[in-house]
C-alpha cells in the first residue's frame, strides 16, 4: 500500500470500507510502524482533569448541554490543585483542564489557576480543553503558562457541522478559535467524532484533509456514542472498526503526530485502548478528577471513569501496557516533529 498523503486520502473510501483482513492488516501494520519510528514504543500519559460540567452552549450531541437537567458541579482551585497533587505523585507530567465552556471560568478566576500549576509543578505541561475563547483570553492564559490546547473541530462541512450545534454556534469561529490557538504558540489539539449523525464518508474526507492542511500537533477522535437527553440520544453508536482505521490513517498522514487512545473508544470496544495502540496511537488520559464528580461530566452514555481509566490505576495500566511491548515514561509527552520541511513546534 502507497502511504503517501495523497495516495490515502485517494484511496479513502477503500481503505475505510474494504472487507479485505489483507488491507486492514497492513494499514495498522504500517501505521504502528510510522509511530515507532517517530516516538518508538512509548505511550504517553495524560492527566485528565474534568473541572466543570456546566456549558452554555446546547450541542446536539453532548449530554452536559445547558438544556439537559443534569446534575451539576465544578472544581474550585483547591481541588484541581489537589487533584494535580495527586497525579505528579502518580508520575502524571501532563494535566488536562477539560469543562464545558462554563461562564463561571473567567480568566481572572482561570489564569491564576494555571499560573498556580505552573509555579508549583514547572516540569509538568498544562493542557486546557474548555472549549471556545476569544483571542486574548487564549493570549492571556497562554501568558500564565498553557502550553496546549484541545479544542475538536468536530466536523470540517459547515452543513454539517450546523446539524450538530445549535444556531448561536458558528463553523468559522472554530476554525478561527484554532488559528488564534495555533498563532499564538499553542501546542494545537484538534478531532472530530466517528459515525456522528450525519456524517458521510464526504465529510469524513473534509476531516482528513483539514487536518493534513492544518497539522495539528494532537487530533484526538472516537465513535460518537449517544447521550441521554439530547436530540441525538436514540441515534446509533459509530463503529469502533472504523474509528480504529482511521486511527491508522492519521498516522500515516501525520506520522508525528499526538494520537489518543480514547475513553470513548475504550467505552465502546472491550480492548480497545489496546487495539488503538496497535492502530498506531500513542496517548491514553486516565482520570484525575475527584471520584464523586467522574459520574457526572456525563458527555454520553456509560463513560468509562473507573479501572484502567482511572488515574489512581497507572501503575496497573503501566503493567499491562508492558507486557504487550509498551513503555509509559513519566515525561511530558512532547510533540516531536519528525519532518524537516514543517515549521517546528516543539516547547
């Protein structure tokens, strides 16, 4: 199989829907292959901190949208920092800061939150996934010490990506809030879900090539699984198949690139970490958060938050990912760019 760029996305549709063991074989074998030579056979771990179900915005899809009458909370900064206390003891150099876009996160309440992790754990990299800001706010927790940012594009098609959110929600300011993010010196995350409502293998192909185009340094996808409570919540699950082979083909489109192993596929697929990692990802993000918030940032159904996910397990999940050939370093799991002829990004 040609793994050039332009022979997969020629070759998507084959390469996602074949029923040949002899195709998909060597796609993942290629694949885990493309991650070895850039990263060898190291997983990196992150430190998933989830501080906030409260959301302002309805997405169709997602079950902590401000119309579902769920049960809320969100994290004060002594709790996030304890659970940051928690996670570097564990051996944790990367926390995640994951929420809805909660109104009561003002930067003046945010910044010194980050800047607080920054002064206390100065060897650790501070990601925030919280969803859009405006342009100064991203500068101004950038300033306090952010090094990442993971903000899904959820779908490249501006129709489609209308099915999915309500009308307040604009495709351009997402593609713009990732420009603001990548300008501003930002490690970039970005993805979509799998078999999401409506999605077609058209919109799957604008997928790939925005992010062929726009080189995150992380994309993070898995199988759309329904949510309790929202308009989407009878829809059917993606597949896991699929979301594995397309694991695989990111790879090989960005052979550098920071690829998870989701919670979702995990979720859905009995092994799946496992799978993914044989797919050619290389990023799994146990849970931090205090055990009696990890039920309720409910985003869809069934949400893995307790064994292998959980934070407090990593020594086990460092033992188990041995045995089939994997190192955890505790490092903070940088981007390495493997390719000469990029802009380089590494912090």
């Amino acid at each position: 199989m040609n793994t050039s760029s332009n022979s997969i996305l020629d070759d998507i549709e084959r390469l996602l829907t074949t029923s040949d063991p002899t195709v998909v074989d060597s796609l993942y074998e290629q694949a885990a292959a493309a991650r070895d030579k850039a990263y060898g056979r190291n997983v990196f771990f992150r430190g998933l901190i989830e501080i906030s179900n409260h959301c302002k915005n309805d997405c169709r899809y997602c079950g902590i949208r401000r119309s579902n009458p769920i049960q809320r909370y969100r994290l004060g900064p002594e709790q996030i920092m304890e659970c940051c206390r928690e996670g570097y003891a564990l051996g944790f150099r990367t926390f995640v800061l994951q929420g809805g876009e909660d109104a009561w996160f003002t930067d003046e309440r945010l910044c010194p939150i980050v800047e607080d992790i920054r002064t206390t754990f100065p060897d650790v990299a501070i990601t925030l996934s919280l969803g859009e800001r405006g342009r100064e706010s991203f500068r101004r927790l950038r300033e306090a010490g952010a090094d990442r940012y993971l903000l899904r594009h959820e779908t490249a098609d501006a129709a489609h990506y209308a099915f999915l959110h309500p009308d307040e929600m604009d495709f351009d300011h997402r593609m713009q809030c990732l420009h603001d993010l990548r300008e501003l010196g930002y490690q970039v995350g970005t993805g979509f879900m799998v078999g999401s409502p409506g999605q077609t293998l058209e919109t799957l192909r604008k997928d790939l090539l925005f992010i062929q185009q726009f080189r995150p340094e992380m994309v993070g996808i898995g199988p759309f699984i329904p949510a309790q409570g929202t308009p989407f919540a009878e829809a059917s699950a993606g597949s896991a198949e699929l979301t594995l082979r397309l694991l695989a083909v990111l790879r090989l489109l960005l052979p550098s690139v920071l690829l998870p192993a989701t919670t979702a596929l995990a979720t859905l697929l009995p092994g799946g970490r496992e799978r993914a990692l044989q797919a050619g990802a290389n990023v799994v993000m146990p849970n931090l958060s205090p055990s009696d918030s990890r039920a309720l940032y409910s985003i869809y159904n069934n949400k893995l938050a307790t064994g292998s996910e959980a934070g407090e397990a990593v020594a086990d999940l460092r033992r188990r990912l041995k045995i089939i050939g994997y190192d955890m370093p505790s490092s903070r799991g940088d981007f390495r760019n493997q390719q000469p002829t990029d802009k380089q990004s590494l912090l």
